[in-house]
C-alpha cells in the first residue's frame, strides 16, 4: 500500500523494487503498484524516505500482517503492541510477529511486522508500545 | 507649473535646517526636493557629532550659534541633543600646546574649552588608556545628535507646516533665467518655478551645478564610518578624537553602539564611490582598541561610507552664487552637520532680509572665482 | 535533560569538562557548545535584553540571530550557540547592554593574516560543500568556511532520509550525507576548512573573515560562492522572546546535534515540511509534541510528512494562529485561536497547552546580508523566502566574480543546494581557467535535475518566482 498521493520530487521505491513492480511516469510522478508483480518483499517499505508504504499480506492461512516503518524503541517478536489508524487512534491489540532493526534493514529504516485482523488491515498503520 | 517662493534641493542637515528657518521667518511657500529620502546622502552617514572647538574665528562664531541654536532646535522638535563634550587627547607636546592656543581663542568667543591632565581626561572616560596621553582638550559645550533622529523630526515638523518636504523627488534639471527671473526646476513627475532656489545638494552639488553650466568647485571625497553592537549607555560619553591615531573620533549614540571612523588616506583621489573598504575596518580597528583597549572585542555591525563635499579651501559655501537667486549652501567637508542650524539661520536671514548678523561673508562662494582661499578649517575624520 | 536513547542516533560519550556560569561550576562534554551546554544544566535564560531586560534565551543555534549573546571569558555579546564551551571557561549572564571591557582579557590577540585561495566558499552546507568538492576537483584551490563548529550546514540535524531521485543521495538520512560530504571536503588534498569562522563583510578587493577567538584574516580569492544558507523567521505574537520559544531549526539543533532536550513538551507552530519533521523528531527524542498549529487552511508539507505524525495521534490544528505565550521567567502556556478566511480572530476559540517550548516553523528567509554588501543586486521575492540575488543560470550573480548557491539564492532543498553548489564550483573553476568539458557536463547535467526537480505542481510559486530572478547568462550557454 503506497500512501503518497502528491506530486513529489523522489523515487526511491521505483528504483528499489526487485520486481519492478512500482510505476511512477516519472521522478514527480505519483507511485502505483502492480498487486500481481509485487511479491511483499517489503524493499519498498524499507526504501521510501516518506515511510509511506506499507506491506498488507494476507496470503498466509494464518491470516494477514502488515509491515510499518518504525523508527522508535523498537518491541520484541511475539509483544503485544498497541495498534493505532492513520490518525493514531488505538484499533485493537496485535502481536509483532517479525522485525528488522536499523542494521537488518536494506536502507537502515528499522520496519515492525504485525499480525492483524483482516478488517483492519487498510486501518492500522502504526504502534505503541504498551508498557 | 508650480510657483513656490524658495526651492531648496537637497534634504540633508543643511537644506532641512535652511528650511525650518525659512518657516519661522515667515517663508512658507517652501519646496524641499530630496531625490531619495531624508538623511540619505551625507547626513545620515555622520558621525553624529557637534563642536565649536575650531581654528578660525568664523568658525568658531558658526558653531558656538549652531550649539545653541542645537539646543533650541532639539527642544522644540523634541530629539536629544547631548552635550557630552569633545574631548581631544593629545599624545605630544607639540599638540597639546598647539590646543591650548586654540582653547585660549575658542575660550575668547565664549567657548568654555579646558586643558586637562591624561587623569582628568581619565575622569571623564575612564575607559582610556592615558598611559601615551599628555593632556586633552575638552568644551564640555559640544554634543552629539543621532541624525536618524534629526531628520525623522524635520519631516515631521514639515510634514505639520505649510512648507513641503518632498522625498523620492530628483531634480533632473534646472534652467535659470526665464520669466522675470523664475528658475525651474525639474523632477520626473513635475515642474517647478522660484524666484530663489537654493542648492544643497551636499557632494551632488556639482552635479546640479552642471544642469546649468555652472562649474561649482566641490568634490565629493569618500569617507567611511562604522558602528559597534551596542554597549550600555553611558560608556563612552564625550566625542573622543585622537589625531595621533590617524585621525580617530568615536562615541556613543543614544542607541548604545559606538560609532565613528579615522581618515581617509590622503592619497584617495575625489569618486562617487560609497563603498567600504576592508583596509579602513584594519585601521579603525587598531585606532579604537589602542585608545580604548576595552574596544578590542567591541564587534562592528555596520559600516558605510558617505561623502566629505570638499571646497578649494575646505570651507564651505554659502550665499548667492553667479546668479541672482541662485544660492549655494554646500562644502562643508566634515562639519556640515554640526553646523546646519547656523547655517540654516544665516542664509535664511539673507535670503528674507539681505544680511545677517553672521559671519556668512566669510564663507562667500565667489571668494573662489576671487582665488581669496580661506584658512583650512580644523578637519578630523 | 540529555537524550539517552535515540532509535536513530548515537550520542558518544566525551571527555567531561566543567566551566563555570555565574561563578557556579557545570559540567560539558567536549565537543558542544555553550549553549548546548547550559541547556542540558537546565539553565535556559541565557540573557537579558538590552534595552528591556526582558529574559532572552536560545532562538535559531546556528549563529544568526542574537538570542543566545552572554559574556566569556570576559568578552560580552558572544553567541554561545555557535561556540565551544572549553574547560575553566567564565560564562556569565549579561543583563541589559553589556560594558566595554575595562580590563584585558584572556583571548589571544587577533593578528591580521591574509590568504589567497583561488575559491573561497562562505558557508558548508550542501551547497557550499558540493561546490567546494566541484570545484577543487577541476583543480582550483578552495578555502571553505562555516561560522558553525560542524561542516555540513542543516543537514547535520536531519536525522530523517531525503526525498529526491536515487541516482542523487535520494533515501539518505540528511545528516548521512553531509557527514560524507563533510569527511570528502577535508580529505580533500586542495580544500582547506576553516570552521568556527564568520565571513563578516565582501570588500570591494577582498573578503574578511573571523575565527571565532582567534584571529581576523583578509581573504583575496578570484571567485566567491556565497552559500550562507536561511535564517529562521520569527513571527509576531506577546511574549514571543520569552525563554522556551526557539526556531524549530533550534530545537532540532540542540537535540538532533547536541542530544539535548529543549524541554518536555512543546506546541509546534507552522505545519510546513520542517514544522512537520521536528515535529516527527521530538516524538523520536521521547519529547512530547502538544499539538502542530498551523495558520493556514491547509498543511503545507507533503503529505506523507503529515501522516506519520498523524498516526502518533499528534493533532495539526488548522486555522489557528498563537496568540500569545504565558509564563513568568520562562514558557509554561501557549494560547492559539481560530482565524477566519480574511484573517480575523474568531473570539472564543482559545485553545491552551501547558507546553515549556514553543517552536516556531513559520518559515525562513535567504542569509542574504553578505550578498547586499558586496554590492549584489538583489530582488524581493516570496516565493523564494525574501531577497536573493538576481543572478544567471550558471549562479553567477550581478557581480562576476561572485557566485550563490543554496538556500541564499532562495529557500529550497538540499538536494537542489548541492546541485546549485555543483553548478556554481564548476564556473568558478572554468572561469579561472580550471577544468573543462568535464565541468560543462557537470553544469550541464546539474541544470537538468534541477529543472525536474522543480517541475512538479507542488512547485509552481517557486517556478515562477525562479524565473523572475534568474536573468540570461552573460556567455552563452553551450
Ligand atoms: C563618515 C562621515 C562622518 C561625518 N561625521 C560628521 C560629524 O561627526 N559631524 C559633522 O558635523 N559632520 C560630519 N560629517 C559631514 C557631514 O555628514 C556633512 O557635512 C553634512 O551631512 C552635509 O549635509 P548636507 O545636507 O549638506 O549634505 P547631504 O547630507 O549629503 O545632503 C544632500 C542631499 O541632497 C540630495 N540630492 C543630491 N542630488 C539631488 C538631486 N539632483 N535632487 C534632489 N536631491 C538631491 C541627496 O540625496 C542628499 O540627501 C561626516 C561625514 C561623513 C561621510
Ligand atoms: C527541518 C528541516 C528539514 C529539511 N528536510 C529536507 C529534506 O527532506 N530534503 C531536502 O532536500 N532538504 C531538506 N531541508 C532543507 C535543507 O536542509 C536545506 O535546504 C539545505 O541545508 C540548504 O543548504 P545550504 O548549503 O544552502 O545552507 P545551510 O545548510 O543552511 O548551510 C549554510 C551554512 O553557512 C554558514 N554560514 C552562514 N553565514 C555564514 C558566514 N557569514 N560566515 C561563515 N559561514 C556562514 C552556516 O553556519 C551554515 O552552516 C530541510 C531543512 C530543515 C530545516
Ligand atoms: S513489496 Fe517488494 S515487490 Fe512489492 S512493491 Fe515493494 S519492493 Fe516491490
Ligand atoms: S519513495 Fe516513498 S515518498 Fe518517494 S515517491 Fe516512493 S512512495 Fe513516495
């Protein structure tokens, strides 16, 4: 999911994606992405220096997750965090399910990966640490 | 065309002053004509001081009036003028006898100038380093004037009287004799006529004497002043001058900075050039912080230069020029602040009723075409 | 009030020194500044103003307002933000205007030194480090100066990656990519870097610089790039320079240059681009962010900087203009209210927060001071943040032997500050007879991304306002 409806110069996401699966006409071009090429890798997540994209798979039987860009104290695999919407208003509570830190991350932006409800993944974008 | 009874050009010092004694002696069909605005040429570039410690007797007679006509002024238009004195430090034998001869002439029209010890010039600003000084002279008479605050109060006062002050207003030309002695004056938006029309055009007079062919024997010689970041008020009181030190004069303005500057190298030939040089922040630097060591960390925030209108003889002049009604009020090299209210009173004496109990004559701008060259006056900065 | 934890930088442990303040001792690391310093002691009044002696404390940190001005070593109105505190340092509190020092100090005596390098560059940010590099590597020798103790101009601060084209430094943190710029500079056998060192005026033949506490040097060079950078507006409201109302660029300095907190929470003011990434910067600095109030109808900043604050739960109230700030020595309350569409103040509509830090991101206008005295001619121009310099499009301004480069020649980014800096170092070499086709192609290639760059709709003003400065180039361009 790329949430970056505005006519900027950038376009790392394009450039970074392994399997071409971001178009963007041009560098102030607005980004699209071709659901049938995109495999999740989450490079893109990694890449946009916006931290506007987010990864939603539900591909998996056990249900869906979704990638965030994360650049705060980072929880551990298995903590149950707080799910929070766009407008970072708490959703429901979830469990991370995989991270990578600063220095895991292909361009150092530290991602988080939770389990979520299928209704709520076009609604959760961010967490919070529950302590 | 617009009839008016007096035109002057030029709104520094001294075509304000001119005008304000014109209004009080009656004379309210007056136009200023400034081509920027009030304070741009010389005026507001100053070094804000006034004194009557000069060489000459003219002189001297000039500036103790325009001291006094200062005060008057200042209460009246409500600025501070403040009489914080000019001290002179004397760093030899030679100067400091050379002074008190003058102070003896100065003290014989009436100006109080002292001769003090280094200690008693120490007790005035003890900031001073006395330890190379002989002595000063001091006339507790002399002062200072922002010139920001000067000219923002001559437009007002003019802005509440008959008489016009119109900034932003170039006269591009000037014809002389035409209708029964009418001179015209132009700008780009307008034409004017009078029967008197007075240049104080300050360095520019020449330019204004060239729309009429007429050759007036000024050139405009560059000087520069700087401004520090400002220091508590009270600091240094008096205008301290120092010959010794390349020509240095500095005070502080009622705003705090300390403001002032050393001469100009004798070498620097007359230009319009108004800009500064770094070679001039070297030497005010090193003037300053030997007089003051304190000034040493003292950091300049400005620095401009302005123009010294500089006459054959240092002088300036003053009176009716060539043609009847054609009046020149120009030259003062580096006192024509101090003494625009004298000046301004003289003239406007001789123009409304043909003479003056000041010493005007002296300054008498034919005395050039006469080659009678008067004593240079005592020049600083 | 030190950061501890930062999930994207370090803050390495340094040398402890102490100084005193008031005569009282404190403790400093090596390495910041003064100011930084006090702040972290929780000394925020940094001085009384002259003329009202009304308490004074940091404002821009980057050396060009007057906020921070106290009295070392003796020395009165220092800016403590821009210099190093130093073991056994005297750091007092001015009160008023300062005296003239009566007595000599403990500062060595300036001598005056003279240099001549065939580049000067005045400032290291991007654009003056990406000129530099340009133009010693066409062969022309290079003195860059910065007034600050770091090379690398805002970017230092800019913890956040870059938007921009991928083949640029696109997806770089900010301050990565001027720590690499940084590093190539002074590596770099033809540049010299003087840090610490203000450029105070461009004299007709010559440039004078200061090295802060050191000594004051005339610089002869044949080419000057003026890459001095922006100043941080100051917006109008009772109490505005009270202790606690900082630049946001301030606030970011102290904690993203120094890891010091500015306070606990804050009330962002402005919700452009910068207002909304220090915002985003507080919250990762663990320093809770009150509200963003921004007096426009809409958010100026890109959307996707909107919506990662957005998702902190941070509110952007918009409409709202700050009406005052409230507090007795220093901020404790800030007040906004509600603006109608022709800007009137629609009454009951006040909104308080108990904040310590107000932080002003209401925009920043071209450093263009040294560009007017050296006799540049300049033009007014919003859309570009105030007055720049007319110049060409190789950035040569009115006056040939100077250049522009960066936000000085209009308020822009980083990314176009490098490619204007790439542009002006590489004239500058071939004007002085260095270099050659490889710098045509630099210029050339430059000129290109920054036309894409600019070509967006986001862009529009800034086009336009580019197209009034910029004049034809006085050769023509191949
Ligand atoms: C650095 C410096 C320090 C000085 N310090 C002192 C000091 O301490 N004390 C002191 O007494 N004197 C000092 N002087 C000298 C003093 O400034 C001048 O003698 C005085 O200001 C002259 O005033 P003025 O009105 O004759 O000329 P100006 O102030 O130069 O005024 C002339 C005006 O005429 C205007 N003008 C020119 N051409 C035209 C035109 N065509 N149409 C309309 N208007 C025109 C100009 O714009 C200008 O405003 C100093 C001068 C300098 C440069
Ligand atoms: C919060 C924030 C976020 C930003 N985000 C982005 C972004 O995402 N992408 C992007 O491309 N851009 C971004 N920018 C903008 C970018 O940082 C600036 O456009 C860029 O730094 C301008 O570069 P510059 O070299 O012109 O000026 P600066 O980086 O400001 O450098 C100017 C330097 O000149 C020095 N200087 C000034 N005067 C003198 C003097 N008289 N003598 C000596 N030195 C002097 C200063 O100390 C300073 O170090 C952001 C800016 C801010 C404040
Ligand atoms: S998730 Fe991977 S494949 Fe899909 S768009 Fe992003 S980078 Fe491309
Ligand atoms: S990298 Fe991110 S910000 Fe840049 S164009 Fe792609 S989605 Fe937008």
């Amino acid at each position: 999911m790329i949430e970056c409806p505005q006519e900027i110069p950038c376009d790392p996401c394009q450039a970074n994606c392994p399997a071409g699966a971001i178009d963007l006409e041009d560098i102030n071009g607005t980004p699209t992405v071709d659901f049938e090429k995109c495999t999740g890798c989450s490079v893109c997540v990694e890449s946009c220096p916006g931290l506007a994209i987010f990864t939603v798979d539900c591909s998996s039987e056990k249900g869906c997750t979704v990638t965030i860009p994360y650049e705060f104290d980072l929880p551990e695999v298995g903590e149950e965090v707080i799910g929070l919407n766009r407008k970072g208003e708490e959703i429901s509570r979830v469990t991370v399910t995989s991270l990578k830190t600063k220095g895991d991350s292909a361009f150092d932006t530290p991602t988080v990966t939770v389990q979520v409800q299928e209704e709520h993944v076009n609604e959760l974008r961010n967490i919070r640490r529950s302590k | 065309m617009i009839t008016k009874d007096v035109i002057i050009i030029g709104g520094g010092s001294t075509g304000l002053a001119l005008g304000y004694y014109l209004v009080n002696k009656g004379v309210d069909d007056l136009l200023i004509l400034e081509k920027d605005y009030v304070g741009s040429g010389s005026t507001g570039r100053c070094g804000t001081g006034i004194r009557a410690q000069f060489a000459d007797k003219p002189t001297i007679r000039m500036m103790k009036r325009a001291e006094a006509n200062w005060k008057e002024i200042s209460s009246e238009l409500d600025f501070e003028f403040n009489r914080t004195g000019y001290l002179y430090l004397h760093y030899t034998e030679s100067d400091l006898e050379r002074y008190r001869e003058m102070s003896e002439l100065q003290n014989s029209f009436g100006v109080p100038t002292e001769i003090l010890s280094p200690e008693d010039a120490k007790e005035i600003c003890d900031l001073i380093d006395i330890s190379e000084v002989k002595g000063a002279s001091f006339n507790p008479e002399d002062g200072k004037a922002h010139p920001f605050d000067v000219v923002t109060s001559f437009r007002k006062y003019f802005r509440e009287s008959e008489a016009e002050l119109k900034e932003n207003s170039e006269v591009t030309s000037m014809k002389l004799r035409r209708r029964k002695g009418l001179k015209l004056v132009k700008t780009p938006s307008s034409t004017y006529g009078a029967k008197v029309v007075v240049n104080a055009a300050g360095g520019w007079a020449p330019k204004l004497g060239e729309m009429i062919n007429l050759d007036i024997p000024i050139e405009p010689y560059r000087h520069q002043a700087i401004i520090t970041e400002p220091f508590k008020l009270g600091s240094i009181e008096p205008m301290i001058i120092s010959m010794h030190h390349g020509d240095a004069y500095f005070t502080q303005t009622n705003r705090g900075g300390i403001i002032g500057g050393v001469g100009t190298p004798e070498d620097e030939p007359p230009s319009y050039n108004m800009t500064e040089s770094l070679e001039f922040e070297k030497r005010v630097s090193e003037a300053f912080a030997s007089i003051i060591p304190g000034l040493k960390h003292a950091r300049m925030l400005r620095h401009w230069a302005g123009y010294y209108a500089m006459s054959p003889d240092g002088n300036p002049l003053l009176g009716e020029y060539r043609v009847p009604g054609h009046y020149l009020a120009a030259g003062f090299s580096g006192h024509g602040y101090m003494m625009a209210p004298s000046v301004g009173e003289g003239l406007a004496d001789l123009i409304v009723n043909g003479q003056t109990d000041l010493p005007l004559d002296y300054y008498d701008p034919e005395r050039v075409d006469r080659g009678e060259l008067r004593e240079d006056a005592l020049q600083m900065g | 009030m030190r950061i501890n934890d930062h999930p994207i930088l370090s803050f390495p442990e340094t040398e402890t020194i102490t100084f005193s303040y008031q005569g009282r001792e404190i403790n400093a690391k090596r390495g910041e500044t003064i100011a930084a310093a006090l702040h972290n002691a929780g000394i925020t009044e940094l001085r009384n103003s002259g003329d009202r002696e009304r308490g004074r404390g940091l404002f821009c940190a980057i050396g060009k307002c007057s906020s921070c001005l106290m009295k070392v070593d003796g020395v009165p109105n220092v800016r403590t933000c821009i210099t190093m505190v130093q073991e056994g340092m005297e750091v007092e509190k001015q009160t008023g205007f300062p005296e003239i020092p009566s007595k000599s100090t403990k500062l060595k005596s300036e001598i005056i030194e003279k240099k001549s390098p065939e580049v000067l560059v005045i400032g290291g940010g991007p654009a003056g480090l990406r000129a530099s590099l340009t133009a010693a590597s066409a062969g022309a020798s290079v003195l860059v100066i910065d007034e600050n103790p770091l090379l690398g101009g805002q970017m230092i601060k800019q913890t956040h990656k870059f938007f921009g084209s991928s083949d640029q430094e696109a997806g770089e943190r900010g301050k990565d990519i001027g720590d690499r710029l940084s590093r190539e500079v002074s590596d770099h056998p033809e540049i010299e870097v003087m840090t610490s060192t203000s450029a105070v005026g461009i004299f007709e033949e010559k440039v004078g610089i200061y090295k802060n506490r050191e000594k004051f040097l005339k610089v002869d060079p044949e080419k000057t790039i003026v890459a001095t950078g922006a100043t941080e507006d100051m917006i109008k409201f009772p109490n505005n320079d009270m202790p606690g109302v900082y630049g946001a660029g301030g606030v970011q300095t102290l904690m993203n240059v120094y890891g010091v907190k500015p306070g606990d929470r804050v009330l962002m003011v402005g919700a452009g681009n910068v207002g909304l990434i220090i915002t985003y910067q507080l919250l990762q600095a663990n320093v809770e962010v009150a509200a963003i109030a921004e007096i426009a109808s809409e958010i100026g900043g890109y959307f996707v900087h909107a919506a990662k604050i957005r998702r902190h739960g941070i509110p952007i109230i918009t409409d709202h203009r700050v009406s005052r700030v409230e507090g007795t020595e220093k901020v404790e309350r800030a007040v906004i209210e509600e603006v109608g569409d022709s800007g009137e103040v629609i009454q009951g509509t006040e909104k308080k927060f108990d904040v310590d830090v107000v932080a002003l991101a209401a925009g920043l206008s071209p450093s263009y001071k040294l560009l007017n005295h050296g006799g540049c001619e300049l033009e007014f121009q919003p859309a570009l943040g105030g007055h720049v310099p007319k110049r060409d499009k190789r950035m040569r301004t009115t006056r040939e032997e100077i250049y522009v480069a960066g936000d000085a020649s209009g308020i822009e980014e980083a990314t176009s500050a490098m490619l204007e800096g790439a542009i002006a170092g590489a004239d500058a070499a071939l004007s002085i007879g260095k270099g050659g086709p490889g710098e045509e192609d630099i210029i050339r290639d430059a000129r290109e991304k920054l036309e894409k760059l600019r070509a967006g709709s986001y862009y529009d003003n800034l086009r336009s306002g580019l197209q009034e400065v910029e004049k034809p180039s006085r050769t023509k361009e191949q």
